[in-house]
C-alpha cells in the first residue's frame, strides 16, 4: 500500500515538475519578448542565490509585502549580506513612520516582490491598497526583483483577474485577519469597506523602458 502511493507520489510530481518546466519557460520566453530579463529556477535554493547575488553590502533594499520572499527567507539573508532593509512592517512604526518608509522604498537600490499574477503572454497583474508596491513596480527602484512559484502563472489577462479575486486576494485578506467578505467566503466579493485592500489594478504589459527589471520564475508553489 504504502510502496504503491509511494510510486504514485513519485509519478504526480514528476507530471507537475513537468508541468512546471512546460509553462515556466512559455512564460519566460514571453517575458524576453516583452523586454524584461527574465529567468528560470527549478529551485528556491537556485533562485535565492541568483537574488543575492544582486545584492551587496550598504544597498538599501526593499520588501513588497511578499509571502514568497518570507518562504525564501531573503529578508534575513540579504541583512546577513549587509544590506540596508527598509522594513515599512517593521515592529513599533507609526502611521507616519510607516509612511515614510514606503516613501524611502521608491527609490532603493533592490525592491524584491512577487506578482498577484503572470499570463502566458508575458504580462505582470497587480492589485495593491496603498499602492507602493506597484508604484515601486513601475518606476523608481533602481533594480526591480519579482519572483514568483509557477502555481502564479495563469492562461490570459482574464485568468490573472479571476485568479487575484478568487485565490490572491481573498488568502491574503484572511491573513492580515480582514473584516472582508473574502476573508469569510473565500472569493472576492467586490465590497466597499474601508479595510478593502483592491484600490489599484495595475497590469505590467512590457519593461518600463528605464527600469532594470528582473522576473524569477520558479518551479515550486510559492505564496498565493
Ligand atoms: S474587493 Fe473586498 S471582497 Fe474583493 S478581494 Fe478586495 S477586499 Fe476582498
């Protein structure tokens, strides 16, 4: 029984290693056409020194909120590398503060993120609430890091939306323990409330022409 599941287990993963490198590079390729600089990973190890490698010491680097870059643990190994972190969620900040620090983060050195969604087309889909995130995706930083598991990768714009209102967006609602109907439904329900975090859509159709931009695609499920 257990050498039978075994073998079953074997053969799933390989299908969705498969699966992975199938689209991972469809995409990739689609990326080049679209001007970005774009990479392929089979591992989160490969893609963690690939991130480090851009990264020396004194450079100011930020975070966008991103779960997958918490999974690749980058925020602790890029401060071991002597990085400057400009933490926006860092314990004890005001308002004010908070603000500041998102302020700062539009113009450092390495702004490393991930994306609610990436099309087969080569596309980058975004919702964001206060919008540093997008803004620091679209102009400023002076190196641009997105790096995404194949599980963000989806078949067209359409897709990328209905993947951020049925997947993205609800997950990341219940983890900062929302009062929104997706935190309780699990799927958007498109509400008006004052702790909505859907303000701004933003799609990333070509490279802003003066950003160095750089997109990871990684064969492993990461973040949501
Ligand atoms: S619009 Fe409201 S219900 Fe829809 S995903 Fe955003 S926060 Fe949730």
């Amino acid at each position: 029984m257990t050498s039978a599941n075994n073998s079953t287990d074997i053969f799933v993963n390989e299908m969705n290693t498969w699966h992975g490198q199938t689209i991972g590079n469809k995409t990739v390729e689609a990326l080049h056409k679209n001007r970005f600089d774009a990479s392929f990973f089979e591992t989160r190890d490969e893609t963690v020194k690939a991130v480090i490698e851009m990264v020396s010491k004194g450079m100011k680097v930020a975070f966008g909120g991103s779960q997958t870059a918490k999974q690749l643990n980058l925020q602790q190994l890029v401060s071991e590398k002597g990085a400057v972190i400009l933490d926006h969620n860092a314990a004890g900040l005001s308002d004010d503060q908070k603000m500041e620090v998102m302020r700062q983060q539009q113009i450092c050195d390495v702004f490393i993120c991930s994306s609610n969604a990436i099309s087969l087309q080569g596309e980058l889909f975004n919702i964001d609430g206060h919008g540093n995130r997008v803004a620091a995706m679209s102009f400023g930083p002076r190196k641009v890091i997105v790096i995404a598991g194949t599980n963000k990768i989806v078949a067209d714009e359409e897709a990328a939306w209905q993947r951020i209102r049925t997947i993205a967006a609800p997950i990341n609602f219940k983890r900062l323990n929302r009062p929104n109907p997706c935190a309780k439904y699990g799927v958007c329900m498109n509400c008006n409330l004052t702790s909505r975090g859907c303000n701004i859509y933003v799609a990333t159709r070509r490279k802003p022409p003066m950003m160095d931009f750089h997109v990871f695609i990684v064969n492993e499920p990461l973040g949501f």
